[in-house]
C-alpha cells in the first residue's frame, strides 16, 4: 500500500450494510509512501497514526 498526503484512507466495515470509515491522510511517514500514516478521520475528527489492515484501501487524490 502507497500514499501521499491528501489522499484517503478507507477501512471497510464488518457487515455489509456498515459504511466503514474514511480518512483524510495528513502525512507520510516514509518517502516511498508506505505505511504508517496520519489520518484525520472524518466521523470523529480524530487524527491518529494508522498501520492500515488488509480491509484498508487508498483512493487516491488527482494530481494537478
């Protein structure tokens, strides 16, 4: 998994019906865009560094 800050976090949720959460990641930790992140969550507002899983994905920003 690779990201760059303004890109998303998405973590799936357990149940089908269940919209997971999404995040906003603030920063990158390592230049080749590898894991951990800081993630702003937007349910909560949250920020926390985050080691995503395996039902984690990015979606990623477009580049100007």
């Amino acid at each position: 998994m690779k990201a760059k800050a303004g890109d998303w976090l998405v973590v799936q949720g357990p149940v089908i019906d269940h919209g997971g959460r999404r995040g906003l990641i603030l920063s990158v930790r390592h230049e080749d865009g590898t894991p951990p992140y800081l993630v702003k969550w937007l349910d909560s507002e949250h920020e926390a560094l985050v080691f995503p899983g395996p039902d984690a994905h990015v979606v990623a920003t477009e580049s100007g």
